[in-house]
C-alpha cells in the first residue's frame, strides 16, 4: 500500500492570536475525554497568562519541562543609539524577560518541509532589507 503524502501547511507570515490559539484549544479538545468550549479555553487562557504574569512579577522563574522556561533577568544599563535619529543614548537598567525554548519546541522545528524553511528565510531576508 502506497504511503499517503501529507499535505505541508505554509503559514510564515501569519500570527496565531489570542482568538486562534483558544479555537485552537477548543478544537484539540475535542479529540481528548474532557471537551470545552471555546469560553472556557478562553477562561483557560486568561488563568494561565495571569499564573505565569503573577510569577514573573514577584521575581519567580517558571519552567514548563520540555516545553519552556521564562525567568526574570537583570540586564544592566548601556550605551545605544537612537534607531530613528541614530544619536547616542544612555539606555537604563532594568528588569527583562528570557525566554528559552525547551526540547519540544525545539525538535518542533527540526525537520521542517523545504518550503516552510525558504519562506521563513525569505521573509527574514526581507526584513533585513527594510
């Protein structure tokens, strides 16, 4: 029996927004024992963005295993320039945000079809060129 080819979905360029991802939810619900709507993906959302908000604001490190770990870091105050004007600036200290991608998003990527990987090579390009 001859393998059915799968169909590659080129979405570079598109952005999954808040509505898409809780669709998105609602929909991969479906295939498990506890169906929800899209209300309460929505409601499962906003709990989960405003769990991971809370953490960072009191200084704590959130590390989804595999998946993503996002932590408060300092990042001292420097010397830069004005992207508009193209003077110097003296940018302060501050409080910033890492983000560092787990194994499951990572081998998400690995292996992507030829076309994605030139589009999004394109699409980089073209934004280098601006």
């Amino acid at each position: 029996m001859a393998k059915k080819k799968e169909t590659v979905v080129n979405n570079v360029g598109t952005t999954l927004n808040t509505e898409g991802v809780v669709k998105a939810m609602s929909e991969a619900s479906k295939a498990t024992d506890t169906p929800i709507s899209q209300k309460a993906a929505g409601d499962m959302l906003n709990v989960f963005k405003s769990v991971i908000t809370n953490a960072l604001a009191t200084g704590q490190r959130v590390q989804l295993t595999g998946f993503l770990t996002l932590a408060p870091s300092y990042r001292a105050a420097r010397k830069g320039n004005n992207v508009i004007t193209g003077q110097p600036m003296d940018i302060p200290d501050g409080v910033v945000v890492n983000v560092k991608a787990g194994k499951a998003l990572k081998d998400a990527t690995k292996g992507l079809d030829a076309s994605i990987v030139d589009a999004i090579r394109q699409q980089k390009a073209d934004k280098t060129e601006e």
